[in-house]
C-alpha cells in the first residue's frame, strides 16, 4: 500500500466513523473557484445525504458549471454561519489554512483537511490532513471515488473534470496525473470534452465587469525584472481574467494587485515558458508569508497570496523574489 492509499482508507474510515455520528459539512475555500466547489459538491454526492457541500462564495464559472449539472451548493453567511445540530465533522478542500474558508467553525468538531496546494497545508486545528502534490484537489476526490469504487453521477464526473480542466489552467500547468484523471472521467462518464470545454469558456461579461477590466489594464506597467519580462496593474474585479490577458501580450509573469477591505491580494501567472525556465509562483508566494506575512501558495504557473500591509510593499516584496530567480 502506497502513502496515497494509506491517505485515502484513512479518508474512507473518517467519513464513515462521522456519517454514523451525524451530519458532514463539506466546506469549500472563501474564493469558491472551480476546483475547490467542485471537490465539495461532489465528495457530499459520494458521502450521501448526510454531507452538504458549503462556503461563503462561488465564482462565476463555478456558479455557472452548477447550474448546468443542477449541483447542490449551500451559501453561508459568513458572520452568521448556521451550522446542523446533528454536526459530526467537517471536511475542507482546497485550503490551506483555516482563514481561507471564510468561517468560524462550531467548537469541538473534528476537522478532516483535503487539499494540493505546494508547501503543505497549515492546519493545527484538523485531526487529519490529506494534502498531495496533484495539480487540483478534484484529482484527489477523483482517486478517492476510484479507490473505493464509489458511485458517481455523470454530473458529479463533470463537476471534478471542470475543476482539473480550469486548475491547471486548460492544462497549461497539468502532470501526467491530470491528464490521466481527466481522460478516465471523459471515457467512462463519456463526456462530450468539446462542448464541455465551450461552456466553460463561455464569459458573459457584464458592463461593469468590461468596465473594472478596461481600468486594470489601463494601469499596466512593465518592468524587466531581473531576468524575467513583468506585466503588473491593479485591479478590482476579474483579476484572473485581467492575468491572463497579461500573458497574452507577452508577459512572462503577470501580477495583478487588488486592495480590499484592509486586505491585499496578489494573483500571479506566468506563462509555460517562464515556469520552465525555473519560475514556480506558488514557491514565491509561500516566500512572502514569511517576509510580509499573510498567506498565499499555489502552482508553479498560478498562485497568490493576501496579507494587510500596503499594496505597494505587497509589489514591492514580490518583485525582490521574482527577481532573484535565474533561468534554468
């Protein structure tokens, strides 16, 4: 038995302890993206009807693959979160500290963590941590249904290819695993990949978003840092979308910075060129939580990290780290 397997019978002897002690929330990471509300959704659907998928948000392209496959997502206030009384456990994916969900737990409940994110998950508080170097959480779930021959629906397969498919960035910063988890979910849920793809794609942007967009980019810099060709601007809504523009133009990194409400936020990505030549940004920003604090990691092609210090400090800190990269 590998290290993985002996994660996942210890995942499998979690859950069933809890469903036989009451209910199970699944809770999803505070920025409700595609991998993260995938994994909930689906993991619930596996456990039965005793687990609920939760969180304090979910993204537009989340929001949109749900409605699609009719998942069942439960929002929660984030000062007012109302927990079951029948509560036996709650599971987080995607997070990689307690913060990143977004909500204050009940007191006494066991805490089982699931998660891929680089530098392992910082998590005291949780009696069982399940962090793997995949490239989504959803991959996990993935082997976890696979390991224990668990039913799943044709929607839940679709909800864990959506969060493959947009965590590694259509596959731009993917492992061999990734593309292996990907190919048995089209095959044996026999997914129609092309039209799957076109609907994940699909980005009806309203006014205002085109508008916060147009004000990013306006503000774009560039610099030559170190050996590295740097796009950065600030931003305040669609800060993925404003990044990967970034890329387009030519960019070997694109940052975005975004302030609010006494936080600042860092989205990184670089190109695929640039993370072959040695640039890892979930090792950057994991770099910066022990210089400015705060939290932050993820992969080596996208990443970011939130802290309160000054926007111009949070730049300023990420410059330094990228520019003390050299190429491979």
């Amino acid at each position: 038995m590998t290290e993985s397997d002996n994660d996942l019978t210890q995942l499998h002897q979690w859950v069933n302890q809890k469903s036989k002690e009451g209910a199970i929330a699944i809770v999803s990471h505070k920025n409700g993206d595609m991998d993260t509300i995938g994994s909930a959704v689906c993991l619930a659907s596996l456990i039965g009807p005793g687990a609920k998928a939760c969180g304090v948000y979910v993204s537009k392209v989340a929001k949109r693959v749900l409605a699609d496959v009719g998942g069942s997502f439960h929002l929660m206030d984030s000062n007012k979160p109302m927990w079951p009384r029948t509560l036996a456990g709650i599971i987080v994916v995607d997070c990689a500290s307690y913060s990143q969900t977004g909500l204050q737990f009940p007191s006494g409940i066991p805490i089982c963590v699931i998660d891929h994110h680089q530098g392992g998950s910082n998590w005291e508080e949780a009696e069982l941590v399940i962090c793997w170097e995949v490239s989504s959480t959803t991959e996990i779930i993935h082997r976890y249904a696979q390991e224990f021959d668990l039913m799943m629906s044709d929607k839940s397969a679709t909800l864990l290819l959506a969060g493959i498919v947009t965590d590694t960035g259509r596959f731009k910063h993917a492992n061999g695993g990734s593309f292996i988890a990907a190919g048995e979910l089209i095959d044996k849920y026999s997914i129609d990949y092309a039209a799957f793809i076109e609907s994940i794609e699909r980005d009806d942007l309203n006014h205002s978003q085109k508008m916060a967009i147009a004000k990013a980019l306006s503000r774009l810099e560039s610099i030559d840092a170190g050996e590295w060709f740097l796009l950065h601007t600030s931003g305040s809504t669609n800060e993925g979308v404003v990044a990967h523009s970034l890329l387009s133009a030519g960019a070997d990194v694109a940052l975005v910075v975004r302030r609010a409400e006494d936080e600042t936020r860092l989205i990184g990505r670089a190109s695929r060129s640039a993370v072959n030549d040695g640039i890892h940004l979930g090792d950057i920003m994991s770099e910066l939580c022990k210089t400015l604090g705060g939290e932050g990691g993820g992969h080596s092609g996208a990443a970011g990290w939130s802290g309160d210090v000054p926007t111009i400090t949070a730049r300023s800190g990420f410059i330094s780290a990228l520019s003390s990269i050299r190429r491979d």
